[in-house]
C-alpha cells in the first residue's frame, strides 16, 4: 500500500492544470502566485504577533510552574479586516505548533483549527470539536449536548492539544434567547479550565463578540482582546500609500503611474474596500493582476477602475474610480440598484397579473 501522508491535493490540482497551460499563462500564473503569497507586516500583524506570543509562553510556563489564568486571545475585526491573514501567519505557520510525530508513531497537534458551524447549535459545534480532534465520531445522535464537550475535554488533553483556534465565532451568538449566550460562554470557560491541561483558546471573529465579552465577566477576566480597528481617511493615508507602492513595485514587479497616485486616489481606494485592511491588499493586487494578464508594465487608475468593476459587477456610473460622483458610492451601491430594479419589475409583474385576473 502505497503512503499517501505527504499527498498534497490543491499541488496535483494544480500541476495538472498548469500542465496543459501555454507558456505565457502559465508565466503570469506563477506571477500571481507569489504576488498573493507575498504577507505584509503591519501594525496589525504586529499587534496580533504579540498576543499570540504571550499565549504560546503562557503555555510553555506550564513546564516550569503553572500557566496563568489569561489563557483565551479574541482577535475581532470586520470582514475583510485582514484577522484572518494576521492568524494565519503568526500562529498557523508557526514552527511550534506543527504536527509532529511521537515515539510511538502517534501523530501530535498541538493546534487544532476549527470554523464554528453555521447554521450554529452547541450540540453541532461540540461535535465538530470532537472531530477536529481526530476522535472517530461516528454517531453523534446518541450523544447529549454535554456529553459531546465532556467528550471533546477529554480527546483535547490526552491528544495533547494546547491551542484550540475556532474562527467566525459570532455563529455561536446569533440565537435570540438570553440563555444561550450564556451557555456559549460557559462552554468557553469550561475549555479553560480542564483539569490537568492547559488548553489556549484563540478566537476569530466580528466585532459583535465585544458585546459578548461586555457582559461576560469571567470570561473577560481570562482573555486578551485585540481588535483590529478600520482603515480611515485621511488618517492612514501614508500607511495605504506605502502598501499599495509597495505591492506594485516590490512584489509585482511593475511600474505604478504616478500621474493618479494622489490623495485622491488613496481615498478611493479606502472607499472602494470599506476600510478593510486585507480588502485594500486584494485591491491593489487585482489591479496588478489585471495589468499582468494585459502584458503591461505599468499599474494606472484603470487597472484599478476595471479590478472594482469586476468584484462590484458596476457599470462605470457606478465605479470608484471612474465616477465624479465617487463620493456618493459604495461597493454596495449596484447591488442595491439591481434590488431596487428586480423590486419594481416584481411589482409591475404583480400589478399586470391583478389586472388580468380581475
């Protein structure tokens, strides 16, 4: 039997595609590759750097003593707010924390990695940590609500898991009964306090979680908070100015066009993205990508003009770049024009099938 532990799906995928490519394609194929891979460090990166550190040393102090009590890091921000790409590489990636095997052949995860599950129940999210785990769970049906976490507690010690990492927490959070949210949090506070294992908890998720943390005390007590705060401007202009100069020069090769590089334009580019940090890089890589697949040197404001149209699906009345009513738009904007039209065709096509009926 043939050892397929090393087997890499999304490489063979890929391989195979890349095989049948022509040349040029496949060329600004490997560009764009390593133009996505390309991380840049921030201050948010910085900042969730930090907390990811105090919580790996907070474990490692068990060998010497006893962990401290602060054993949950929550790391808030909006969709597109780079939280996720910030995890990703200061605790994902990090040497530490990769599987390893033990002297008895046993593979070791110190991390585990989860999504809290939508449509959201406790019962289904301890079922999901239960197989995060590797536990073989092949009936849950047959076990309670509080059987499958005691099952959960139980599989995270003796497999030696010492980080538990569950993103989109806010899933947990939209039931409407008060007793709920509390036994989310219960169920948190119980994951820090298994006996005789020190388990860190890192959550990801909405900013709709600081108002969980608000009125949960002891669950505030043992936690650090990160939050990762919306780009503005005109205040982080020059921050945006230099990661966008950056990624066009630096990791995509190509020459930016000064000539629209204004404050103008960074304000667009701030707008076009709502803020979002990591929403701002796909931004700027789009447009290089769109310059790459057009055989051009340069990145100008029509590379960007084209990337918004293409993730916003706007005709040029509507886009950022293009517009001298920008102002006025949001990426939502055509969205909302094609709502409002398909609305009134309903309501034409309601009134026309009354008429004739009548």
């Amino acid at each position: 039997m043939s050892d397929n532990s090393s087997f890499d799906p999304i490489a063979s995928a890929a391989a195979h595609l890349v095989s049948a490519m022509d040349p040029e394609a496949r060329a600004r194929a490997e560009a764009i590759g390593r133009l996505n891979q390309a991380y840049i460090e921030s201050d948010q990166h910085t900042r969730v750097l930090a907390g990811v550190n105090d919580l790996i040393e907070n474990a490692a102090s068990a060998l010497n003593g006893e962990a401290g009590k602060r054993r949950a890091l929550f790391v808030l921000g909006a969709s597109g707010s780079g939280k996720t790409t910030a995890l990703q590489h200061t605790l994902l990636n990090r040497p530490e924390l990769q599987p390893y095997y033990n002297s008895y052949g046993n593979e070791v995860r110190h991390l585990i990695h989860m999504e809290a599950p939508k449509p959201a129940s406790m019962k289904l999210f301890g079922r999901k940590m239960v197989e995060a785990t590797g536990y073989p769970l092949s009936n849950s049906a047959r076990y309670t609500e509080n059987e499958l976490f005691e099952l959960a507690k139980r599989q995270l010690r003796e497999r030696q898991v010492l980080f538990l990492y569950v993103d989109e927490m806010q899933h947990l959070l939209r039931a409407n009964k008060a007793e709920d949210i509390v036994n989310v949090a219960d169920t948190l506070k119980s994951l820090l306090q298994i006996e005789n294992w020190p388990l860190h908890l890192i959550v990801a998720g909405m900013p709709v979680l600081a108002k969980f943390l608000e009125e949960e005390t002891q669950l505030r007590n043992r936690s650090l908070l990160i939050s990762l705060e919306q780009t503005t401007f005109p205040q982080d202009k020059e921050r945006v100015r230099k990661i966008a100069q950056g990624i066009i020069e630096s990791h995509a090769k190509l020459r930016l066009d000064g000539s629209f590089f204004t404050d103008t334009f960074l304000e667009k580019l701030v707008k076009s993205a709502d803020g979002g940090f990591g929403t701002i890089i796909q931004m700027v890589r789009g447009a290089c990508q769109i310059a790459l697949q057009a055989k051009l040197s340069e990145v100008g404001n029509q590379q960007f003009a084209e990337c918004y149209a293409r993730i916003t699906g706007c005709q040029p009345a509507h886009n950022m770049f293009l517009s001298a009513d920008w102002r006025k738009l949001t990426p939502a904007t055509t969205l909302a024009d094609l709502a409002a039209k398909q609305a009134r065709a309903d309501r034409v096509a309601k009134a026309t099938k009354t008429v004739r009926e009548g």
